[in-house]
C-alpha cells in the first residue's frame, strides 16, 4: 500500500468556505509512526468561534427557517444520505488520513469510515421518521383540551471531540444534529482533525446549505473553551476526558446551557472457567488492543477465574505476542502507534509506576524492538494487583490490560464495579444465566456478553458515574438534539369561569 499520500491543507470551514483563522496561526499535523510532520491545520481562537456562531445562527433563521431548521426531516434526509455516497466513495482517501493522522491500523480505519456512512445513513432514516412522529396528540383528563407534542430542534450546537475515532465521533454528533435541524460548530481534536476537515469539502460537494455545519479545529482551551462558553450556543455535546467534561460542565453552567458527556472509562471483563480458551483470551485482546489500546470502552480490567489463570495468560501472552505490530498502513498491520509523544510517554510511566508498586509486567509495556522510531508501545499484561493501584484505578487509554483473579461471583462483581467510571462491562461465561445476573449487577452504560466492543450506530451508547450522562446514537442520539414543545388548545365554547366577572356598567 502506498505509505505516501498529500496531506490536504485546508482552512476553517465556516459559512460554507474555507476560511483563514482570524489570528492566521497553524498547528503542525505529525505522524506518530514516523514521528514526522506530515502537513497543518488551523488553529481557531475565540475570535473565529464567534464568526462560525453567528453563521450558525443565521443559517437556522434563513429563509423564516424553512431552508433547515423547519424543513422536514425528509428534507434534511436527502443531505446525510448525499454526505454517506460521498464518504464512501472517498473511503480510501478518508481511510489512509485516518491511520496517517492517528495511527489506527488501516483496516480498523477503513472499518471506522464504513461505519460513519452508515451512520449518516441511520440518521437519515431518523430524521424522515421523525416526520410521522410530529404533532403526536397527549391523552388528557379533561375534554375542553387537547394538546399535542412538536419537536424541534435545540438550536446552535457545538460539537467537540477526540482523537481515538477521529470521524466517527465526530459523526455520532454531527449526524443525528443535522438529522434534528439543528446547525452545528465542530471542534474536533487537535491531535487528529484531518478527516473531520475533509468533511468540510464534502459537505461542499453536495451542497449543504451554507453555516448548517461549521468546522473549527484548534486546541481545547484556545477553541474549545470559548465554543462551550458561548452565550449564543443552545448546547454543548463532548466526548473526551472526564477532567474536560467538568470544565464543560462548569462553562456551561454559566449560561444554564445543556451538556451530554461521553467520558472515559476502566471498563471490566470478567471471565469465568466455564468458557472456551482461545475464544476468551481474543476477545480480551480485541477487548483492550483494538484501536492501539485507545478506546474509552476498552475493558482493560481483566478479571479471571482463578482456576483457569494458568493456563488462560499462558494463551494470552502467546496470543498478545502475535499481534502485528507494524504501521498502520502496512499489511494485516493490527497495532499501530499510540497518538502523540504525550501519550507515548504518559502509557509508559503507567507501566513503570505500576512495576514500581510492584505489579509484574507480564508481557511488554516497552517500544518493540524492530520499531526505532514511532510511538509504538507492545501490548502490556500486568499481573499482581491491588485495587489500591494506579493502574488499576485510572483510565491508561493506551495498550495495557491489568488482571485480578477471582474465586466467587460475588467477587468478581465486587471488582468489576471498584471504580469511578461506569462506561462498558464484558462478561464471558457459557452460562447464560449466570451472564444475565452478571449484566444486571454491573454498574455501566453498556454491557457486552460472550464480546467486547462491538458497537452499532441503532444502540444506545453511553456511560454512567465518571463516565458521563446523556446517550449517543438510536433514537436517544437523535433526542439529544431535540427540544419538545407542548402545544395545549382550549377547545370548548365556554368561558374559563375561574374569577368573577366584573358587574356590568350602569
Ligand atoms: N465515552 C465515549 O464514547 C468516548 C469515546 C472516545 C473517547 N473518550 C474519552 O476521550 C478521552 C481521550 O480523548 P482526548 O485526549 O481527545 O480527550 P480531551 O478531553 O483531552 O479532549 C477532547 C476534546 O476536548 C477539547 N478540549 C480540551 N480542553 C478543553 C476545554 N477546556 N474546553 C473545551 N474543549 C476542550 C479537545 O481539544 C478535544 O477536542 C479519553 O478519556 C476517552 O475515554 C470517550
């Protein structure tokens, strides 16, 4: 595969145009396999976060609103279902800025690509059903009323996002806001913002009404700080760390302005001594490893039968040993770098603070030795924990699993929910009773039984406790972008009657 591509230099998207920031300054874009500056992106300041504000709110009010806000869903529907052609038939170039960008291994971020136009195309399908539930009538107990619902969309959102899935967070936003009529400030993350760029040029191509969706790359405090504090932005939808959601949280709150927050996660799987080795031990690997170890769901707390640890982490660390460690876009590659020298350095003093507390580093947790350069990290199982332990404790977001055994179920449950964050769960057993009684006693957004990871763009996706509030994705995506309004008419002839008329003048 071709390793060489040009880098798309681009300028805000705002109004409809590419425009140059008002302070003109760039930050560098560099490959974290190569550790070399491949190309830039704008970097927007408080000052362009206005300008993209203002076009929001014009391009909701165009023409009385009937050019998007009012329009119908089926309206709207035409432009998602228009952006997911045009995602696809970009899939590859998408698909190589992706893996170029963040370091993702290029079938994960061809995969990734595939799921952002379906994705489009499910809020499409939203949006058009959301037609027929318009006007839906409210059973009341007194017949001189009637009353109806409408949905409308919340306004001006700002949408700001992370590097692990560059596009498809962005997307899990983007689409169900547009699906709602609302008009959109994309803010995604300056460590990855290629492709979220390239949307811009899509959005270009087929024509979506101008100011509907606006994008701003920059760093958080310069870009995304002045978005989430904005007095004319209706709401505010983050995925990122739970130390930026509470200062989303706490800007937000000046203005009484509504927040979802898809935060991180320690998310467990547990396994008991009933299941098939091999299948386990892969997906405990694709559990952790998958997306470089980057996932906010990554269930990175292994809890293990201990009548099956022997011989399960002899397995793991074979199996972990044979992950293809490789750039991203080098055939079968399956773990690519991690995303930045920040995080390279971050996920190995984990490693190290973890060995200094005297855990034993099972398996890697080291650059790989036929990698010089590239923030590559091995795949690293830890063993001899205690729940007192940072690494148990704190969210790595890097390649590194960490295991406790269990004996009882009670137990295993007990571990599975020691922790602040609340975001996905995994439990494998051949015992589906048993997975049932485990999936009810797991304190989480998301359960996976007999898997791990797995998502699609019709379920609900969403945490609890650090994790965060609000859902991602099905129908409750699409809410999240919707304001109801209560219409009540009073339909009978007859004068209210509440307060006494006034005598009639002599
Ligand atoms: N729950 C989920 O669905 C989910 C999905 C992916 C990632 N995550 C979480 O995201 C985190 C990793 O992503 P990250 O490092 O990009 O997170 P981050 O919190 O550092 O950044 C997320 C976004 O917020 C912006 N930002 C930073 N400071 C800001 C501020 N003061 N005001 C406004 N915006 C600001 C960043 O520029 C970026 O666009 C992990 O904790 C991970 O678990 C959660």
């Amino acid at each position: 595969m071709t390793t060489t591509i040009p880098i798309p230099s681009r300028q805000l998207f705002i109004d409809g145009e590419w425009r140059e920031p008002v302070k003109k300054n760039r930050i560098s874009v560099i490959n974290p396999s190569t550790e070399q500056i491949v190309g830039d992106i704008p970097a927007a300041t408080a000052e362009d976060v206005d300008v993209a504000v203002k076009a929001a709110r014009k391009a909701l009010k165009r023409n009385g609103g009937k050019d998007w806000a009012s329009a119908t869903g089926a309206h709207r529907a035409k432009y998602l279902r228009a952006i997911a052609a045009k995602i696809t038939e970009k899939k590859e170039l998408f698909s190589k800025l992706e893996a170029i960008d963040c370091g993702k291994p290029y079938d994960e971020a061809a995969w990734d690509i595939d799921d952002v136009a379906g994705c489009f195309e499910y809020n499409a399908d939203l949006a058009e059903a959301l037609d027929k539930k318009q006007n839906a009538p409210i059973e009341l107990p007194m017949d001189t009323f009637k009353c109806h619902v409408i949905k409308e969309p919340i306004g001006v959102v700002g949408l700001i996002t992370p590097w692990n899935y560059p596009l498809l967070m962005a997307t899990w936003k983007v689409a169900p806001a547009l699906a709602a009529g609302c008009a959109a400030i994309l803010k995604p993350s300056e460590l990855a913002s290629l492709t979220c760029l390239e949307l811009g040029e899509v959005c270009k191509e087929v024509g979506l009404p101008a100011g509907v969706l606006n994008i701003l790359t920059g760093l958080g405090p310069d870009a995304g700080a002045p978005l989430a504090a904005h007095p004319d932005v209706d709401k505010i939808a983050l995925t990122g760390s739970s130390a930026t959601g509470s200062k989303i949280m706490t800007a937000a709150a000046q203005n009484v302005k509504p927040v979802t927050l898809e935060l991180g996660g320690k998310s467990p799987i547990v396994v008991f001594d009933d299941v098939d080795i091999d299948k386990a031990v892969e997906w405990t690997l694709f559990g952790c490893f998958w997306t470089n170890g980057q996932i906010c769901s990554a269930t990175s707390r292994l809890i293990l039968h201990e009548s099956i640890a022997k011989e399960f982490l002899d397995k793991l660390v074979k199996w972990a040993k044979n992950i293809k460690i490789s750039d991203p876009l080098e055939e079968g590659c399956r773990l690519g770098p991690v995303v930045s020298s920040g995080q390279y350095e971050k996920v190995l003093k984990f490693v190290e603070t973890a060995r200094s507390e005297g855990a034993t580093i099972l398996s890697g947790g080291q650059r790989p030795q036929h990698l010089k350069k590239g923030f590559f990290i091995e795949p690293a199982i830890i063993t001899d924990i205690t729940t007192s332990m940072q690494v148990w404790r704190e969210e790595v977001f890097g390649p590194v699993l960490c295991v406790k055994t269990f004996s009882s179920e009670e137990e295993a449950i007990e571990l599975a929910n020691d922790t602040h964050y609340g975001l996905g769960s995994a439990v494998i057993s051949n015992d589906l009773d048993r997975c049932d009684r485990v999936t009810r006693a797991f304190d989480a957004g998301i359960v996976w039984v007999n898997c791990s990871q797995p998502c699609f763009c019709q379920a609900p996706w969403g945490g609890k406790k650090r994790s965060g509030f609000g859902r991602e994705l099905g129908e409750w995506g699409l809410d999240n972008y919707l304001s109801v309004k209560q219409v009540t008419r009073y339909i009978s002839n007859d004068a209210w009657g509440w307060y006494t008329p006034p005598s009639p003048k002599l």
